[in-house]
C-alpha cells in the first residue's frame, strides 16, 4: 500500500504520517555514503568494525568479530528497523 492509498477525503491518515516520520529518523541515522566509503577504505577489519561501533549498528558489533558475523550482525540490525518500521504502518 502507498500514502497515496491510505489517504481518504484528500487527507494523510495518522498511521502514514507515523511510518513517514519513523522513516525519516531512520534515514537520518543512516551510515551514508562518505562514512560508508571511510569503513571501506580502513586499514584492516578490525579498525572497520571499531569505527563501525560509533554507528547505529554498534550495538551488535564488535572490533574482534569475524566478517561473517559482522555482516550479519549489520544485516540483522537493518532487519529490525524494517519490522519496526512496518510496525507503524498502517495494515493492508
């Protein structure tokens, strides 16, 4: 469903504004682009994963996890912010 199909009589109902206000936050806490080009240009996994640590994604990293772990402990913390963000959306 898009906010245009949750709106009725021309209005923006309660729920979309939630979820559209959730994204938002979301969005903004984001690692983008330059940090993200930052992780990647680190001298080695661990100072990747240190640096990692100050993000949003900190609280399932750790600077002495191995890569597989870490992608999924990213993965995992994306994964949450989609159901709660789901969580605000209105159903249908």
């Amino acid at each position: 469903m898009t906010p245009a199909a949750g709106r009725e009589h021309g209005a923006v109902s309660a729920g979309w504004v939630a979820g559209s206000v959730r994204a938002r936050a979301l969005a903004r806490r984001r690692v983008g682009a330059g940090p993200a080009r930052q992780l990647a240009a680190s001298g080695s996994l661990r100072e990747a994963l240190a640096a990692l640590e100050a993000t949003c994604y900190g609280r399932e990293i750790r600077a002495a996890q191995p890569l597989a772990e870490a992608q999924n402990a990213v993965a995992s913390t994306i994964l949450w912010d989609m159901r709660v963000l789901a969580g605000w959306l209105p159903r249908g």
